[in-house]
C-alpha cells in the first residue's frame, strides 16, 4: 500500500462526489484521480523517477494537491516549500534536498531559485508565462499514455519537510509513505470524519498537519476546502455558504475570526467539529471557540513534523476542563517521559531520519523513541502536559525555569491578549525572565500590577523581572512564536534607553 491508494479506493467510492473546492475550483475524485495520473505520466515523460525530489513553491490551490498525488503515484518525493521564507533560503532548502524539479507560480518568481544548477526543470502554475519555465497545462496537454506504475511500498520515501527552525537551522525530515499512513489512520480514529463532512483547511499545505490531513480527507471521502490566503471574514462566508461541518487552524487565526464574526455575525451551526493545534490555547480563547461554533466538538492535537505529526489530542470532553494539556497519546502512538522530564514517543508515524543528517538522527531517534525537545509531565489518568521547550528553559540564579509554566500564569490576566517568555543575558542572575505581552484591548498596564498577579500563583524566582509590550508575536509558519526575535527585540530596546 501507498499513499495514492487512498485516491484510488475513494475515486470508485465516490466518483462523482466532489473531493476538493479551492477558490472558484471544483474538483470530484474520479477527476483528481485522472488528473494527477496525467500529470505523472508527463512527469514521467521529463525523467522524474522514484526517489527523485520535487520541490512545491505554491499557495494552497488544486495544483497543489494534484501534484501531491501525481508525485506518490510515481513514488518521487515532495519538498514542499514554505513560501514566506527568503530566496535565499528557499535555495539553501532545495539545494540540500537535491531537488531535481520545482513547481512554482506567477508572483513568487523573486523566490524561485532559478539559478540552482541542480534543478533540470522548472514548472510554473497560475496564469502567467514564464520563459524559464514548462507551463503546468501544457504537461496535460502533452500527456502521453504510458506505464509508470513503479512499485511504491511503505518503507518508500514520500516528503522531505523542513522543520520550522525555532531554536537551529532547520532540518529536513525524511517521512516515508507507511508514516503517513500510519498518521492518517490515527487521525480518522481520533476525528471520526465520514463522507457527510466538508473541511475548511485554511492552514498551508507546505506544513506537516495540512499535508497529513489532505489524505486522511481523501481516505475517508471527504470534501475539503482550500484558499489561497487566510482571510477571517472571507473564512466566515465560506463557513455560512458551503455549509462546512469541521475546520482545523491554529488558534491565532480562530481569534481573527471570532473578532470578525463579531463584526458581522455568520452563521456557522453547521461546524460539528473544530480542531486547534500548533500553540497552546488560554481558557479565555477555548470559550470564544465555543460561542462561535456553538454546535461543535472540540478538538486540540500536539504534534511534531517527525511524528507525520500527530502524536496526541486533546477531546471534547476534557477540552475545556484540562487546561494546559494535550490530551492522551493518539492510536499507535507512545508516549513516555524521561528521566530529564523530556517527552519521547514512538510509532509508525515517527519519521525515518533527517535528510543527510545521520548525527541528527541517531539524537533524535535514541533508542527507539523520538526525544520531541518538549519537556512535560503525564498525569494519573494518562494526561499529558507540556511544560516547556528543553532549549528554551530559562536558568535564572542557578535554578531552571520553565517560560510555559509562567506564560500559563500571566495569560490568564484580564488585560492580557498574548504572551511569550524569554531569559535574557543577566549580570546578577545569569539569565534574567522577561515577559513579552501582546494587552488585550490595547490597553497598557503597570510593570508591577502583573508582578502581584503572578506572585499569587508561582514563587518569586518564576515572576518577570521587566515586562515589554508588542503589538503581535513574531511566529513562523507552524505559528511557533520566535523567541530568539523577541530577545533581539528586547535587547533592542534596552540600548535605546
């Protein structure tokens, strides 16, 4: 079995059903079926083989998708491409990854590495020519019949995802197509998704969870809903019009859409299930989830993109009770603590090992089980908590400090919106706590006022020495806040005072 066996089985269960909407776009299964086997075939035709890489330089949109699948049928491998990054380290990216092919599209050309001797081909999407590049109909057009039903197993290869580079330079982790199907299976069972159900699947498909859902939509028949860009109120409409029944997102954009609901109310009783994930969520953000999806269940998963990513959810029932917790392991999932209090797991779903890192690997995946960086606790009833990052621990005076631990305190404050610790260089203590507040209503407070807040809740060495306020968090694409660009900021300021 293989990943493009999930589109094979839905397009003779539901041909006509529709599998995938991406802005004026319709597409059933049996046509994405068709599709991406043209498009392999032409693939074919350039020289792609299995094992080659290919790298995706898009925005969400139904190329994208069919590329995904054309790409598994061959048994080449992806190298999807987070489009917000620099050219420079697109380039680094795709050079490491020895990308042989890119797709790309009109208005990203300023990132397209053109200049990487290692690419034979690039392919661009959209609508406007490019004369460096193959048009991506015309592979349609030229599509000849021919075999390219290479044998494809689950030991295959099937992406190479960079990791979002919060704490190092970021690596490229080698999934194969037995760990995603492992991951798709975890997640049907987890989310229980039927073909009545229509996903709104606003996050972008270079990152892990977006790429793992799209075959868990298509195993299970259902109809999934991609936009370009992330826009609440255009979010909102969607919702109200294709009658969406599940939408997964962060929780920073589920906060746009409930300000913009606010603004002008939508119906969206038809939401049965949401799904939040990537960064913690306050109690105060899980009840505005609730008033605006009053009809659904709901959902927060942690993952990691070694884990294909899912590696634990959180369900309806303790959703709003378990504050602070991710829930229990998902199906095939382990999970354990270490001695230094360090979160591993194991599973089919753990990936195969960091592309052309053995040493990195041999870390990561230490007898058998992958060490997240996470640092956690799991309680009597099997709940498992995040306490903080292993990196990011704070040691102020000899004593280690976990930045969650007090983010949990100072984000329950009325007049805080957002918050995100960090240890800053410190004569006295060696590392000094300092609180990067986002206020809530744009509405500043006192340095002091917060510092009798915590130290009703956490001893004196865990409070904030100085607080600064921001307007927004710096954050990656996984919507992981980037600490080390909140110390520059902090140090920043300080040398202008």
């Amino acid at each position: 079995m293989n990943l493009f066996s999930f589109l094979e089985n839905s397009s003779e269960k539901y041909p006509d059903k529709t599998a995938l909407i991406c802005e004026a776009k319709r597409i059933t299964f049996s046509q994405l079926k068709e599709r991406s086997e043209k498009l392999a075939s032409s693939l074919y035709g350039l020289g792609i083989r299995k094992g080659m890489k290919a790298g995706i330089l898009l925005h969400n949109s139904a190329e994208y998708v069919e590329i995904i699948f054309a790409l598994m049928k061959l048994g080449a491998v992806g190298v999807p491409l987070n489009i917000r990054l620099t050219k420079v380290e697109i380039k680094e990216q795709a050079s490491h990854a020895d990308v042989s092919i890119l797709f790309h599209e009109s208005g990203l050309e300023e990132k397209t590495p053109f200049d990487l001797l290692s690419i034979n081909h690039f392919v661009i999407t959209c609508y406007s020519p490019c004369e460096k590049s193959i048009s991506y109909d015309s592979l349609f057009e030229t599509a000849e019949s021919c075999d390219v039903s290479e044998i494809v197993m689950e030991d295959d290869e099937s992406f190479i995802i960079y990791t979002a580079g919060t704490t190092a330079k970021p690596k490229g982790v080698v999934l194969t197509h037995g760990n995603q199907i492992a991951n798709t299976k975890n997640y049907s069972s987890a989310y229980h998704f039927s073909e009545d159900d229509i996903e709104l699947a606003l996050t972008p498909l270079f990152h892990s969870s977006t790429l793992g859902r799209v075959f868990t939509y298509v195993d299970n028949g259902v109809t999934f809903i991609l936009r370009r860009k992330f826009n609440p109120e255009r979010a909102l409409e969607v919702i109200e019009k294709e009658k969406v029944t599940s939408i997964t997102q962060a929780p920073t954009m589920y906060h746009m859409m409930f300000e913009a609901n606010e603004k002008k109310g939508r119906n969206t009783k038809s939401v049965k299930r949401t799904v939040t994930g990537a960064a913690a969520m306050r109690l105060e953000a899980k009840k505005e989830l609730q008033k605006l999806f009053p009809c659904a269940l709901f959902y927060d998963l942690y993952g990691a993109t070694e884990a294909s990513p899912g590696i634990s959810i959180l369900g309806p029932a303790d959703f709003i009770e378990k504050s602070c917790c991710v829930g229990r392991s998902m199906e095939s999932v382990e999970i354990r603590i270490s001695e230094m209090g360090e979160i591993l797991c194991r599973g089919k779903n753990i990936m195969k090992g960091y592309y052309k890192d053995s040493k990195a690997t041999e870390e990561a995946l230490k007898h058998g089980w992958f060490h997240t960086g996470d640092m956690g606790r799991i309680d009597g009833d099997g709940f498992l908590f995040i306490e903080g990052r292993k990196k990011e621990i704070i040691i102020t005076g000899g004593i280690n400090v976990y930045p969650a631990e007090i983010e949990n305190v100072i984000i329950a404050h009325p007049r805080v919106h957002d918050v995100s610790v960090i240890g800053v260089p410190d004569d006295k203590w060696g590392e000094k706590i300092v609180a990067a507040i986002v206020p809530a209503h744009d509405v500043i407070f006192s340095e002091e006022s917060l510092k009798v807040f915590c130290k009703e809740k956490i001893a004196d060495f865990k409070c904030p020495r100085e607080i600064f306020f921001v307007s927004e968090l710096p954050r990656n694409a996984a919507q992981k806040v980037l600490k080390k660009e909140l110390q520059v900021l902090y140090l920043k300021g300080r040398e202008g005072k």
